[in-house]
C-alpha cells in the first residue's frame, strides 16, 4: 500500500503507538495506515457521509463532528499529535482550530496550499483574478477553500500566538521536495507540511 | 418452495430456557424461578465467536427476525437488519433475540404465574432494571454456551443494555453496537414517561395493577399512554408529511366527538392495535427501566470513569430528527468513551422519520452498520 505523499511525510512525524486525532481525515488513509504500521491509537473527524463510511469500512475510529463548530469535547493535552491536512484554508476560523490543535495536543501537524506560490502570484498580477488551477479548481464565490494564506502569514500568526515551528517542508503539487523550493519557500513552494507546538 | 424473501431468515420457532438459580435484582427482590423466551438465527460456529445478542426496545420481544408461520404478513421488529446478507448477517452470525423480564411475549412478566401464590403476579412482579436484564441476559449466554459475544447491539432502550453490557461483563463482549439511544433520560423523557403510566394507572380498569383478577385490561389507558409514546417516536417532519392537516372527510364538524385529522385516527388506530395485544403492566415496567437507567449514577455521574473498564469497540448511531433520543444525547457516550480513552465511531445519520428511524431501512445508515458488522472477526 503506498500512502499519499504528504501523508508519507506526515507518518514519519508521529511516534509508534502514540494518540493520534485527525481533524479531517477523509477516507481514514493515515489512520489506517498509522493503525497497521505504527500501532497508534487514532481517531478521525469528518463530515463527509461517504468519507465515514470508508472509515468504518477501514475500521478507523471516525467521528461525525464539525471541527469547524467545536472541538470542546476534546480534553487539554489528550493526544500526542493533532493532525490536519489541506482543510486549515478551509474552516471558518484557522486560529481558532490551530488553538484548538495545540490544547488537545502536545504538537500539531498541518498541511496548507501557500497562495503565495510564483503561479498564483503570476494569475492574480497578470490576469487580475482569482487563481483557478487544476491545484485549485473553484470559483471564488463556489469554494471550501475561504481562509488561504502564505507561509510567511502562517508563521507570522504562530509567531504572535507563541506557537513553535518545529519542522517546516515546503513541497510542489506532488508532494516532492525540489531543492529550489528551499530558497524561496514563499516563492517556490505550493503546499507546506508544518509541525508546530507550544 | 421458500415464499419468504431470499434476504429472510425464513420461518423461526420460538425456544424457551428455565431458569431454576434465584436472580437478585437491583430493588433488593430475586425472582427465585423465571424463564426466558428467545429466538435464534443463524448457526453458532465451533469457536462460539461468532454470536450476537439483540437488546429490543420498549415494545418489542424475541422475535426480531424472520416468520412465525407462513400467514404471517410482517416479518420480526428488525427484519430490515438481521437475515442473510443483512447488517447483521446471518450467514456469519449466530443471533439470539429474547424477551427481557417483565415482558409480555412470553418470558416471565407481570402476568406469569407467580409459583408463590399460584396466581398472576400482576403489580407484585418485581420493577426490572437495565442492570438486571443484562444479568439475566448473561445467564441465557451462560446456557447457550456464549462465553464472549462478537456484538451486543440495540436501538433505544435496548441500546441502553448494550452499553450496560459493555460495562457489566467487559470481557464478555468485542463490539457493542448503541442506536439512537442516551446514557440516561432527560426530566423531558421522564415527563413523558410520567404522562403514559399516568393514563395507565387512573384507568378505572387497572385495579391496582390486578386488572387481572377482575377479567379487565386497562385498554383505554394503556391506548393513551401508546398514542402519547408514538408521538415521541415520529419528528414534526414525518408526521407533517405522512399527515399534514388532511381531514378525514373533507369538513370540519365543530365538535369533540368525532375523528377529524388523519393523525388522531393514525394515533388512535396505533393506540387500540397496541392496547389489545401489550399488558398495561408490561409497559409500566419498562417505562420504569428507561428512568432509572444511568449507569454513571455509581460514579458520581462521571459517565467517562464508567466506561473505564470498557473492552468493546463501540459504534455509536443518531439520527437527525430524533427528538427522543437526540444527536446530543448520543454524542454524550461519544465524548465519555473519547475521555475514557475507548475506540469509538459515530455517525449522525440524516433521517427524516424521528426516532422510530432506527427500525428502517435508510440507506446510509444500513450501509455503515453493516460495514461495521462485516469487519467484526469471527473463526470460520
């Protein structure tokens, strides 16, 4: 079975049979693979009736919750790494939730589209609208996507909430690291892979 | 040669267990003697790993499944779910279905004969708890030979003693399956409860419990307190739909006596079905088992440090327009096992027809119960 890249990259972040809460799990495809592989202890949260149902399916613990809503239910410090991949863009308050990560959680694992990338930055200067890409596929007014930001807002919002970056991997579209990305991240980078705690 | 659906455990005849070993109950009475009535689908594999236990709700019994004869037109309470190539699957599962204590269909209840007196026990029958079941439950898995049940499922009140069994004998159980159910009744649930046995009770024909005796049942009030319950069991939405403000006959009459909605004939026609065939002292007991339960009561009301001891995955089912037993109430366990640290999934199933949702067919919600089920382990 091979993990979707960014997963790939996230697995190896997460201690064996540590707790794991996955806000946003999807089809359950890290939890499951951190169920079999690394004995963790693993819940997922999604909204979505298909995704739950390959969950179950899967055998992944899934909990039909909004993170979006609430997290209250969920104890300070009750798990070892609070994950979410490519939703922070898309809930209604990003600072809230990544709060929210770091209460429940000793560290934090995040996935997010950098709309600071060379491309977007070339459709919005050139053509003066909002970037629609195959990365990217949704009009302004008809998209989940309702909070993006750049790398340099993301860290600038860890750096007023006293959040610590642990890790930061600036990947392209697939998920591969390319040796210019490094140097102008904000530039060059599409999707970034941050490990955050207090 | 069969005439019932392929999908149907086909025709099933009732069994019967005595029980000789006094049982101790949680009023401080035992029922010295009893016997319980059940129904099995399914065949039970070598490893006896493969059984699962249906906990009926309010009103149901034993027969779950399947035909009684063949002029029987409607199959057992959850057919839509037990039978072969069902969520609950026959073809890998042993099912046991029975009558809880106390009840009407044939197990030991209020109008057995109590061995004591050689008549009806009537109001004498002992108030059943959630508890007390289980420990009787237990007892029929102990005859039948059912060390560890794969699964102890149950909408309702009978979700209520899957969970008390997942408390009670954590190592007796590997999956407990809770629908549309709560960790204990609100003052709202009890209110309604209050309203039932209240119609029951001030029937001029219940005597104290011992209509019997005076060749009477309390029809009239055992039909209030179902047409009071029914409504608990629909939401605002099916109700409208299936009945809106249509009359019966095109005209209001401007008086009291005759039936003019569609919905008060519905609800009396469900209150006099059921007022002919359930025992008045049946349904009080079971209402008193709903009020009572609240297994987090001997922890201080910390329903997490009840489930401490927990061993089985939990599936967890709501539905929408549940109004009796809402989302809320079931994302309460959700949260406890969450604390308690216990595997969990739940699913808030979109459903428009209130709490009777669990007894139907809504595709969402048979498809993630039985991929549920169907990942459960069972030895060949």
């Amino acid at each position: 079975m091979s993990l979707r890249a960014d997963l790939e990259i996230i697995q190896q972040w997460i201690k064996p049979a540590s707790r794991v809460l996955d806000l946003g799990c999807g089809d359950g495809e890290l939890l499951h693979y951190l169920n079999q592989h690394k004995q963790v202890q693993g819940y997922g949260l999604e909204i979505d009736p298909d995704k739950i149902a390959h969950c179950v399916r899967q055998g992944v613990s899934v909990i039909e919750q909004n993170m979006d809503k609430s997290l209250d239910n969920f104890a300070d410090n009750s798990f070892d790494s609070v994950v979410m991949t490519q939703a922070l863009q898309a809930v209604h308050y990003p600072d809230r939730v990544l709060e929210d990560m770091l209460r429940i959680g000793r560290e934090a694992i995040l996935t997010f589209p950098n709309f600071a990338h060379w491309r977007c930055r070339l459709y919005l200067g050139l053509k003066g609208r909002m970037p629609v890409s195959e990365f990217m596929p949704y009009t302004w007014y008809n998209t989940p996507n309702i909070h993006f930001c750049t790398f340099k807002d993301f860290e600038d919002l860890c750096r007023q909430r006293s959040i610590k970056v642990l890790d930061r991997l600036v990947v392209d579209q697939t998920h591969q690291s390319r040796w210019f990305s490094g140097l102008w991240p904000n530039l060059l980078g599409e999707v970034a892979i941050y490990r955050v705690t207090r | 040669m069969s005439r019932f659906p392929a999908d149907s455990v086909g025709l099933v005849t009732p069994q019967r267990q005595a029980f000789t070993e006094p049982l101790p109950l949680a009023c401080g009475k035992a029922l010295a003697q009893y016997e319980l009535v059940y129904e099995t689908y399914g065949s039970l594999n070598r490893a006896a790993d493969n059984a699962v236990l249906i906990c009926h709700a309010l009103s149901g019994h034993h027969h779950a499944a399947g035909y009684h004869s063949i002029e029987e037109r409607k199959p057992g309470w959850w057919d839509a779910c037990i039978g072969p190539g069902k969520a609950i699957d026959t073809n890998r599962f042993f099912v046991v279905s029975l009558n809880n204590l106390g009840g009407c269909h044939g197990s030991t209840g209020p109008s057995s004969i109590d061995p004591a007196t050689g008549k009806a026990y009537g109001a004498s029958f002992p108030v059943m708890t959630v508890e007390d079941w289980v420990n009787s439950q237990a007892r029929l898995a102990d005859v039948l030979g059912i060390g560890q049940w794969a699964a102890v499922v149950g909408g309702s009140l009978g979700g209520m003693q899957a969970l008390q069994w997942a408390i009670s004998y954590p190592e007796r159980l590997r999956h407990c399956v809770a629908i549309a159910t709560a960790p204990k009744l609100s003052a709202q649930n009890i209110a309604f409860n209050e309203v039932a046995r209240q119609a029951i009770i001030t029937d001029p024909d219940f005597h104290n419990g011992d209509y019997a005796a005076f060749g009477v049942i309390p029809k009239r009030g055992l039909m209030l307190a179902r047409m009071v319950g029914h409504i608990t069991y629909l939401s605002d939405d099916s109700m409208g739909e299936k009945f809106g403000r249509e009359l019966r006959n095109d005209q209001l009459n401007y008086d009291f006596n005759s039936v003019e909605f569609q919905v008060e004939s519905y609800l009396r026609y469900q209150g006099q079905e059921f007022s002919g065939r359930f025992d008045a002292n049946t349904y009080l007991l079971m209402t008193k088992a709903l009020d009572y339960f609240d297994p987090a009561a001997a922890h201080a009301g910390n329903l997490a440090k009840t489930f401490e001891q927990l061993q089985a995955q939990c599936l967890i089912m709501s539905f929408t327009t549940d109004w009796r037993f809402s989302p809320a109430r079931s994302r309460e366990i959700v949260d406890a096992l969450l604390a308690a640290r216990k595997p969990v999934s739940y699913l808030e199933i979109e459903a428009a027809q209130g709490h009777d949702a669990f007894l139907l067919p809504i595709p969402r919600y048979i498809d993630a119960f039985s991929s549920y089920m169907n990942r459960i382990e069972v030895s060949p």
